[in-house]
C-alpha cells in the first residue's frame, strides 16, 4: 500500500506528528532530537519549523519522518538531522522516499546542498544498530552520498579541567568585537589553507575564502555564540597563532579550534582547546561537546589530551 507524505502548516500539527518517534540510534544526540522537551522548546525557537517537517503517513498511521535543524533566522535548515524509520516492512523505501520529498522541497526553497547528520555509537562500523544500515540504504536510494565521518566527543567536570603546558601559558588571548570582527575573519580564512575538514575543503572549491569565513563566522554565533569567549591568540613573540570559539551555558559546544599553517604541530589545537574548556567550566559548564571529521586526526589527539572522551560517530550525507 502506498504511503502519502504530509508536510504540516503549524508548529502545533508538526509537534503532534512528530511526537512519539524513535531514534533507534542510541546515543545521546539522537535520543534527544525526539523528545518532546526538545521539539516543544526547538519549534518555540524557530531552530524546527512546520516546513522543515515531512511525515510519512499510510491508511491514518504515521510510517516515517524527517525534519529539519537551523538558525532561527535562516530561511533553510542547515541540516536533516530528526529521523523515525517507523516499523512497516518497507521502511527504507519510505525513508527513501521522505527524503526524496525533503530534498526536492529545500532544493526548490533555494537550499543548494541538501545534508543529512547521523549520529550513530562510537563503534559503528564494527556493530552498527540495524536502523543505521536502513537509513544509510535509504539515503542511498534517495540520491545521498557520504561526505565525510565525524567524531562528537564530550567533556563533563569529572574529568577536571584541562591544564594549559607552559607554552600554552604564555599565549594571549584577545577578545573579539563581534563575527565581522577583522582579527577574528583573517585568522578564521588562514585556517583554511591545508585543511582538513571536509566541509571547508568542498565549500572552498567554488567559493573565495574570504567571502566564506565571513558567512561561516556569523552563522557560528547561533550556535557557538555570543563572542564573549570567543578569542584569537598569539605566541610570546607576538606572532598570530589561531583562534577558538565556544559558548556559555551548562550544556554548551566548542564552536571552531584553528591554528594558522605557519604554527601547526606545536600542539597549539591543544592549549587553544584547553583555554576554551576552562572558561566554558568557569561560566557553568556541565557539559562541553566538541567535533572533529576521522580524518583529523590531530585534533581527535588535542580533544583526548583536554579530557574529552568520544561520546558517538557523526555520518554527514549530502544529495
């Protein structure tokens, strides 16, 4: 039997249509995104809206959804992030065709790259939960490929805070203005030559530097903002070093840890980490998330050295 999509028109039909899902994931993320504290406070906020809501539904019952994540004032979601792949026995191909639906709806609105965010256990490819394997097949089917693979790792104050070696001592940290401070978006574009972020190195292909940092920096304030721990640093001789951003609160994220070309390798990703994670604890911090891609391997070392321990993977999909 065919199933109809439906997309609803009020926050009120999408908090009802979406209440009830599961992640069927297991992990903290993904458990949280269906929760009904989560999506009464993210439609409240404009970070979920009706139209970035998309239900699979077959003879009254609800068989599958997917919605969306972004900036309050954005006008599309940054990512896809909320799935439920429902129980029917073809349950991939109506995930494949939810996002299909999403795809071509967010593509039409002006949305250029359509991206899906998994957020599967640390181990996923020795023992990924059978939900993964049909969403990554419905994907799949829907016309997604795998960008890159991440790692999300967590520090809580159990693991006491991150000591700064004396190099790291020495640094100075300079307050920023705002995201269109100068200091703070030339540091940010020189973080991008030989990088290696998979997102900077695709976005870099048709776009100029400059331009990028200052779009990437002022979308960061929504959710590493505000600036007021965001800081640039610079070495004893007073030579720019990179920069750091983060966010206050009790739950909060490490927005973005850069080091210039010129002073990789001195363990500099360490010590900027470090400063931002005892301010976070210093504000309030219960719990500081933090990512980085498989491939950066120096950065998951700076992570591991600051206490932080791998809470889950992250699959980035994009059409």
């Amino acid at each position: 039997m065919q199933s109809s999509i439906t997309r609803p028109t009020t926050p009120e039909q999408a908090l009802a249509l979406l209440r009830g899902a599961r992640s069927e994931l297991g992990t903290p993320i993904s458990d949280l995104v269906v929760t009904d504290d989560h999506l009464t406070t993210a439609f409240a906020s404009r970070n979920r809206r009706p139209e970035w809501t998309w239900v699979a539904e077959r003879d009254g019952a609800t068989v599958g959804r997917v919605a969306g994540w972004g900036a309050p004032a954005n006008d599309q979601p940054w990512i896809l992030d909320f799935f439920d792949l429902g129980a029917e026995p073809d349950r991939l191909e109506i995930m494949a065709a939810l996002l299909r639906r999403a795809a071509a709806d967010l593509h039409a609105g002006g949305l250029e790259q359509v991206e899906l965010n998994l957020f599967p256990p640390a181990c996923w490819r020795d023992d990924p939960p059978p939900a993964l394997e049909d969403l990554l097949a419905g994907a799949k089917a829907a016309g997604f490929e795998i960008l890159v693979t991440r790692r999300r790792f967590r520090w809580t104050p159990a693991a006491g805070l991150p000591l700064l070696s004396d190099d790291g001592g020495s640094l100075r940290f300079e307050p920023v203005t705002g995201p269109d401070d100068p200091v703070l978006a030339d540091a940010y574009r020189r973080t991008f030559e030989g990088s290696l972020d998979a997102h900077t190195r695709r976005s870099l292909r048709t776009r100029d530097a400059a331009g990028l940092a200052a779009e990437e920096l002022a979308d960061m304030v929504n959710y590493a903002g505000p600036v007021d721990g965001w800081r640039v640093a610079y070495d004893a001789s007073g030579a720019l070093v990179g920069l750091v951003t983060g966010n206050p609160g009790t739950k909060v994220f490490t927005g973005y840890v850069g080091v210039v070309p010129e002073q990789r390798g001195q363990g500099y990703a360490r010590e900027l980490l470090a400063w931002m994670t005892r301010w976070q604890a210093e504000q309030g911090a219960e719990k500081v998330v933090g990512e980085t891609d498989d491939e950066n391997v120096p950065m998951a070392k700076a992570f591991e050295a600051a206490g932080f321990v791998q809470e889950s993977a992250r699959i980035d999909l994009v059409a």
